[in-house]
C-alpha cells in the first residue's frame, strides 16, 4: 500500500468516525415521551410497578427491561486486532464497532465497556457485578493467557451467556469451514493431521473446537513462536498449550508439517512455506488466518499444491475466516431462549449451521436470495458470505435448538420453526437490504459511467466501487479537475490509473460520439453542428451515447439538474420498443421495514395503462430485494367513495391488472393510511385483498408519489435508495441533486447487477 493510499484511507476512517456525530452509537428511546401521562409511565410513579414485578419475579426483567437483548462488549484493551496492548480508552472505537455489528446483523442492543483492569481476577469481579444489567457478556481483545482465566470465572459466577468472541467465535467459523472442506476432500475429522501455529486464545479455541467435531487429540501438532509444543518443553508454555504437547523428538513446524492434512495458522505472516505444503498430504486444507499477510499466500501455495483447499482471513480471497458470521447470530438464538450459558452443544449447532447453509447455496431459498447468482459449495465455498441474510434464521434457530435440547433454555420455545420465519423476516428490516443487490451484483464485472464524474460524491462513490465492488467505473469529466479533487478530498484514486476517464473538452472518440448521436436523432431535427455541442456540454447525452455503443454497461446521473432534463436524453438514446421509462422507484429503508414508493418522477399524470405497467415494474423490483410485494394503488379516494381523478384512473389501472392473473399481491383505491394500517382496512373495507400493511405504494400524480417520498425521507429518518429508473433493462438509472455517496454506491451496486436481472 502506498504512502497516499494509506494516508487517505486513514483521514476517510478519522472522518467516518467524526462525522456527523462522534462515534458510531447513540441511545434512542423506545416508548413515546410525549405528554404528561408518558412521563407518568415511564418514571415516578408508573415505573414502581415493573420495579415491583421484578422484585417478585427475577425473569420478569426482561419482559420489562430491556436486559434481554442487551450485550456488554467488554475489554481491557490488552490485545487489541493487531495493534496490541492499547490500553482499554484507544480501544473504545473497536468496541463501539462491534456494538453496531451487533445490531446491524442481528438487531441487539450492545454497550460497550472498556475497563482499567490488567489483574485477570479483578476484571473478572467487575464483569460479573454487570449482571443484573446485561443478557449475556462478550468478551473481546483480551490477551492470553488472562482471557482464559476471565472466562472461566465468570462462566462459573455468573447465570448468562458469557462469551469470548476472540476464542470462540473464530473456533465456529474455523470448524464450519473445516467441516466443508474435510467433506470437499473426501477426508473425516477422526483421520486427519492437524498441524496449527499460534497458541494464543483463538488458536487454543480452534483446536479444542476440531477435537470437539472428532479430530483425535493425538494428531494435534501445535507449534508456536518457540516451535512445536512438546513434552517437557519449559519455554512460553501455559496450561492450553501444555494439553497439546506431542511425546517426540520433532521441534519444528517443519518437521511436523510431514503429511499433515490441515494446517491451522493463526500466527503471523509467511510462517509457512510452499516447500512446507510440498510436505502435507494430498489435497492439503490450508487455513492461513494471519491478517492482513497470511501465513502463506494462497498463489504460492498453489503453485506446489494446485489442488489445495485455502481459507484466510482476508475478504480478497474466497472462503474468508470472519467472526460476523457467528457471534451475532450465536448471541441473538442464545438471548431469545433465556440461555445461562452458550455451551459446547450451542457452539457446535452453530458450527453446523454456519457449515449447512454453505452445501445449501442451489436451494431455491438461495435463489431467492441472491437473485440467481450461481454460489456453489466447492473448494472456493467453504462457508458462507457475511452479508447472506439468510445467516440469522439458520444459525439463530440452530442455536436456540441446541440451548433447549441442552437444558440451559430459561425461556424455550413453543414454535422453532416460527422462530425462524420470524428471523428470516426481520433480516430485510434493516440497510441489510442491499446485501442481495450487492451479491448479485458481483456476479459479473459491469463498467458503470458516471455522467457528473468532478462531482466531489462521485468520486467517494467511485473510491467505494473499486474497493468493494467488481465494477469498473468511468467518469465523465475534465482529468485535471477530477486529479485536483481526489486530492483535495484526500483519495488515493487517480485518472486513468484507476479509473477511465471521457473528457468531453478533449476525447479521441468526439467524432465517433456526436456521429452516432446524429445517426439517432437526424430524423428528429438534431443537425451535425447541434449533435457536436451536445457531445461537447451533455455529460448524460454523453454517457448514454456510451451505453449505446457498448462502451459501458450501464449509465448513472442526475447529481445536479431537472430528473426529466435528463430523461430526456436517456430516452432519446436508450428508448426502445423493449426498453422504454416505465417508472421512477424509490426504496425508503425505514425502521420497521421497507416501503416502496412509485411513480417519483417519470409521469407527473400517468395513464391507467402507465399506471398498471408501474405496479408491474413495482413488483418486480421489489422481488429483487428479497420482498413480497404487497402494492396498494393510492388516492384520496377509497374504494370508489370519490369520483375525482386520481381515484377515476387508479381504479382503471386496477381494471388492467385484473385483466390477467398476476403473482402478486395488490389493492386500491385507498388512501396512505388504510393502506399501511391493516386494522383501519379492515374496518373501512373488509374483504381486502391482502392482508398486513403494504410495502408498495404507487401514486396517480407523480407529486403525490414524490411529496410522500420526500416526507418520509426527511421527516422519518427513510434512507432512500434509488430512484430506480424501471423500464430500461438497468441501462440507466437517474438520481436526485440529494443523494449521498452511499446512496451513489447503492445505485452502482444496482446498476452493477446483469441487465437478465432487472427490467
């Protein structure tokens, strides 16, 4: 990494941790604080009774506390990732990270405690004089071999979960992936030779896992800084090393690594070496977890052993080791049950959880998730992505099974496989939403145009594609000015050397450009010397042009300027009899769930026909996400009670799609309150089509659609996606002068997704 690489990535972090407010938590309430009789309730003297309640009945605080799903990250800051011993305070930001993780994943609330305390015994007393306060415990960035001594306190003390992530959670997503890979190459855990380096907390843990899935202790060759573990060694040996010590003459990792089947690093950088995997056993599993530099490199392996099995900590490489894919959804199945403790019989549920969805990834629940990415469990598959929103009903559910089977459920459930509808709902509640999209989307590798490329958003966009998309992005715009603000915002991205750039004051393919565009519009009173000023002033003709030509996949604009000036142009250029605006879609992502909202901006007085082909592309769209579309045709008038025009052409439209059988779910006339009020319906009209509130809601004037969008995005706090230019096979799409650098990557990561997938 380059010096300017490294220091734009550091002021982007500084600034992401600044900006708007500082850190990345913040308390909110959850019950209304609105009058009088609200603050009654909710202190002096309502708050008495649940007081009294629980003074009764201990289990009764979490019915009325939060104390069910809430977590404590607590640390000392004794071994922080790789930064070391920094002291509890400098470690508060990567508690505070693993607290959104927590929510953002699997939605539990999370303080996160940083402690003064360097004496294992006395950590211990303070984190288990945090019960009463806390569901469960997670300790994290404890140096070894104290962690040891930590957890085993307070798992004897205490009656929650009490978990080390740093041991634990990688030991189940090490044995996930080693359960996968032993089944890839034909091997069982009771023959294989496991070879690992590093004896720290997590390496200890990953061992006692394997031995926990069948590995025998005997073939459990441990090596470390002094080199391999033996009998009667004195040197840097603890407790947890001494249970792995082998009776031999060997003392290195090199003679140990003879024949070895798997090879578990959990050390540092290039520790082993492709004359070392020479010596391991046919079809050789390498997990390589050293990060950011693993302990060898996965192409110097193959080229000793090309049929190798590798997984490393990185998320460059496949089959990435990462702890998100456990300690959420662990924590969320373990609080759910009312668990005293997360046990071996949890762990392993969530080893096998982890390990099944992977072998799962040709069901039709993969399908639907991924939008028709072929993932298929392999060598290069191992264990699944973070951001497969199907991890929290499998995993949740597997563990809240094994809690009860196991006896240490408080709270067991009457239903587990409601449970797991329930999870599997809530996943889509939340930004998670753009994980499918995004998946999808790195299936092939689109080149994406940027019509406003000196855009200060752009270009952050543009920074964010390269580092966490396959697309390749091309702006549009003057190179020195784009240089001379990627500087001055601090990017380490460059023109032309990381990104195309068209500079319309200056392009080889100027002629070949306004050429093409004459060639479209010559019948339509465009002349040459109009066909060279457009392709010398309109960056959105320009990008069009492009996508025309095949120059690019596919085109985003609209930073700046009229939506319709715009799609003036993208229709000129792109509009055919297949593909033609059929409607603006706008995703706002609110706090209990996403909504729909059509036509924004295409029609300001749609036709009933323009209105049934918007439902239509409603639909679609919204199953892209992973949604079922429930649409409610919107107006002022309910059901016919108005004879006014919005509810004359909603009810036509309605006409059309009753014309033929749809998959989905729609009703209308009716107003935005009957539509997203179940109970109000109900009553107004009770032989509704559907039943619960809608997420899908198309307007007959494309102000009402865009007053209702414009509201709930900045009165309700709605994060907005899109809009979504439906009708144009994902050729283009034309945002707003309010979109914000993560609502352009969202819109790439949508652009991004094959034209088969979007229409």
């Amino acid at each position: 990494m380059s010096d300017d690489t490294g220091d734009s990535l550091r002021n982007e972090a500084l600034y992401y941790h600044e900006y708007p407010k500082p850190g990345k938590l913040e308390i909110r309430a959850t019950k209304p604080m609105a009058n009088g009789r609200d603050l009654a309730r909710a202190y002096s003297p309502g708050v008495a009774e649940a007081c009294l309640e629980i003074a009764k009945d201990a289990t009764q605080a979490s019915r009325y506390t939060a104390r069910g799903n809430l977590v404590a990250v607590v640390t000392n800051g004794s071994a922080v990732l790789g930064l070391g011993n920094i002291g509890a305070l400098a470690s508060k930001p990567v508690m505070e990270g693993k607290a959104v993780l927590f929510k953002k994943f699997a939605n539990i609330d999370c303080f996160d405690i940083e402690l003064n305390a360097t004496d294992p015994e006395q950590l211990a007393d303070i984190v288990c004089a945090l019960e009463p306060t806390f569901g469960a415990i997670n300790l994290e960035d404890i140096k070894a071999p104290d962690c040891f001594i930590v957890e085993e306190i307070c798992r004897k003390r205490m009656n929650i979960p009490v978990f080390h992530d740093d041991q634990h959670g990688t030991a189940i997503v090490v044995g996930a992936a080693a359960t996968n890979a032993l089944k890839v190459a034909g091997k069982g855990f009771e023959d294989i030779k496991v070879v690992s380096t590093g004896g720290g907390a997590a390496g200890i843990a990953c061992l006692n896992m394997l031995l926990k899935l069948g590995v025998k202790r005997e073939n459990v060759w441990l090596c470390d800084i002094e080199g391999l573990v033996y009998e009667g060694r004195e040197a840097e040996m603890t407790p947890q090393k001494a249970a792995f010590a082998q009776p031999t003459d060997q003392r290195t990792l090199d003679q140990a690594i003879e024949g070895a089947d798997l090879f578990l690093g959990l050390s540092g950088p290039r520790v082993l070496t492709p004359e070392m995997v020479a010596k391991m056993a046919h079809r050789p599993i390498i997990f390589a977890l050293a990060n950011p530099t693993p302990e060898i490199m996965p192409d110097l392996a193959r080229e000793v052993a090309p049929d190798a099995i590798i997984a490393t900590g990185r998320s460059d490489f496949p089959n990435q080791v990462n702890n998100v894919l456990c300690f959420p959804f662990i924590f969320r199945g373990a609080l759910d049950v009312g668990a005293s403790e997360i046990n071996d019989q949890m762990q392993v549920a969530c080893v096998e959880g982890i390990a099944a969805l992977a072998r799962a990834t040709t069901s039709a629940e993969a399908a639907a998730a991924y939008q028709g990415e072929q993932l298929s469990f392999g060598a290069d598959y191992l264990i699944p992505k973070p951001f497969d929103p199907r991890l929290m009903g499998v995993v949740a559910s597997a563990v809240a099974k094994a809690a009860m089977e196991s006896g240490v459920a408080t709270k067991p459930l009457d239903d587990l496989a409601r449970y797991k509808a329930e999870l599997d709902g809530s996943v889509f509640k939340s930004a998670m939403i753009m994980r499918p999209v995004f998946e999808a989307a790195a299936s092939t590798a689109r080149r994406i145009v940027f019509a406003e490329g000196e855009d200060e958003r752009v270009l952050r966009a543009a920074h964010a594609v390269i580092e966490e998309t396959t697309e390749t992005p091309i702006l549009i715009g003057r190179p020195d000015v784009i240089a001379t603000r990627c500087e001055r915002a601090g990017l380490s991205i460059r023109p032309e050397r990381d990104f195309d750039v068209v500079n319309p004051e200056n392009d080889p393919r100027y002629r070949a450009y306004w050429e093409t565009y004459l060639e479209l519009m010559a019948r339509k009173g465009v002349t040459p010397d109009l066909a060279r000023a457009i392709m010398r002033t309109n960056t959105t003709a320009i990008g069009a042009i492009m996508v025309h030509r095949g120059e690019a996949d596919s085109l985003i604009c609209g930073t700046f300027g009229q939506y319709l000036w715009h799609l003036n142009y993208v229709d000129q250029i792109l509009g055919t009899k297949e593909f033609h605006p059929v409607g603006a879609l706008s995703l706002m992502i609110q706090e209990d769930g996403p909504i729909f909202v059509a036509d924004t901006h295409v029609h300001p007085e749609p036709t009933p026909a323009q209105l049934a082909e918007t439902v239509l592309g409603c639909a679609r769209h919204m199953r892209r996400f992973g949604v079922s579309p429930r649409i409610a045709l919107c107006s002022s008038s309910e059901f016919g009670s108005l004879d006014i025009y919005s509810g004359r052409t909603q009810r036509a439209a309605m006409e059309i799609l009753d014309s033929q059988p749809r998959d989905f779910t729609y009703e209308g006339e009716m107003n935005v309150d009957t539509a997203l009020r179940p109970e109000q319906r109900e009553r107004i009209f009770p032989h509704s089509r559907f039943e619960g509130a809608a997420n899908g809601l198309v307007f007959a004037t494309s102000d009402s659609a865009s007053a209702v969008r414009n509201t709930l995005k900045t009165k309700a706090s709605g994060l907005e996606v899109g809009p979504i230019l439906m009708g144009m096979g994902n050729r283009a799409h034309i945002v707003t002068p309010s979109i914000t650098t993560r609502g352009l990557l969202n819109m790439a990561a949508i652009a991004g997704t094959p034209m088969s997938h979007y229409s």
